[in-house]
C-alpha cells in the first residue's frame, strides 16, 4: 500500500487529500514499523513554492521508486520561470496525482519513467525504449492524456483516460515484460 497526501502549511490535517494504491530521494525519509509487522517509510519532497508531498509506503519499494522520487524531488524545487518563458511552478498536487497514478499502473520491474516538468506547472512521464513510446501528462485533476506507439506491433493510440486506466497499465505491463525479456537475455 503506498499513500501519497499533499500538505501546505496553511491547510489542517483534516483537510488534506489522501491518495491510495493498491500497489506498489532527495527530502526527509523515515521508517517504522507498519501494522502487520511490514517495514514502513515515510518520504516527505518540498515544494519551492509551499507544500509538501508525503509518501507513505508499507511494502517493499519498486526498483523503478527511488530515482522516481530523486526527480520529482528536484523538479518541485524549480522556481517561477524556471524556463525563462514564464513557467509556473510545479504544483505539488501534480506530483501527488502522478505518484498516485504511477503506484496504481507500473509493475515492479517497469523501467522508471523519464519525468519532464511542463511550463504550467505539471508533470509529464515518458518511456521511449523496447520499441514502445509511451507519454503521459496530467491535464486535469484525475485526467492524463496518454500517447503510446508500439513499433514492434504497428499500434498507435491517443487518448484521455479518467477513471479506467487499466489500458495504460497493459501499456506499462508490455514494457515491463520486454524489459525483464531483455535483461533475462543478457543473463543467459
């Protein structure tokens, strides 16, 4: 179980946004015991611009987990204009939601993603390997966009995905696959 929960500093505890997944660094990292005896760590990344996203997690860490978090740790310490083009700051909710999303779809073994802050203060994931392209960006709370091509079955699709995302996680599952096929050949 990972919980991903935004914290500003003039907002109460009773007010804050709890996001929960079913699966599953640059800032504050501490660990305890979790009901049920499982290790749990709580990672906590601060934003420029106020806030902080707090990590909760209550079993074992994805490989694809740590430099995800490294990244989006430095993107939320970019200031207003980090792009010289008047780019906004990057909203911690957008971290959250994209944590959220990530812990919801990847697999354990899915490459982590490249992650690119966008000039109106978003997050965007990509994956460009193992002859898939795959790019997600957040355009609304509870909203991606998702492009992905996979050349090795001549497939294309764009969309919006809100609610069902179980088509980006078989997306995510194949890119996995391939790259656990790749490293299996490697091995061998």
């Amino acid at each position: 179980m990972v919980t991903v929960v935004v914290q500003r500093p003039d907002q109460d505890e009773g007010t804050q946004v709890d996001r929960r997944a079913g699966r599953g660094a640059d800032g504050a990292s501490k660990r305890s015991e979790a009901p049920g005896g499982a290790l749990a760590r709580r990672i906590e990344l601060n934003a420029v611009g106020g806030g902080t996203v707090v990590i909760e997690l209550e079993e074992n860490e994805p490989a694809w987990l740590a430099p995800t978090l490294r990244t989006l740790a430095e993107i939320l310490q970019l200031r207003p204009d980090w792009d010289s083009y008047g780019a906004r700051i990057i909203d911690p909710d957008a971290v959250a939601d994209a944590l959220t999303l990530l812990t919801e779809t990847m697999h354990m073994h899915t490459p982590p993603p490249i992650i690119s802050p966008t000039n109106r203060g978003g997050i965007q994931l990509e994956w460009h390997t193992r002859g898939i392209d795959l790019e997600i960006e957040r355009t609304a709370p509870d909203r991606v966009h998702v492009f992905c091509e996979d050349d090795r079955h001549g497939t294309e699709w764009e969309g919006d995905l809100s609610v069902d995302f179980s088509r980006l996680s078989g997306y995510l599952a194949e890119l996995a696959r391939r790259d656990q096929e790749l490293a299996g050949r490697s091995l061998g």
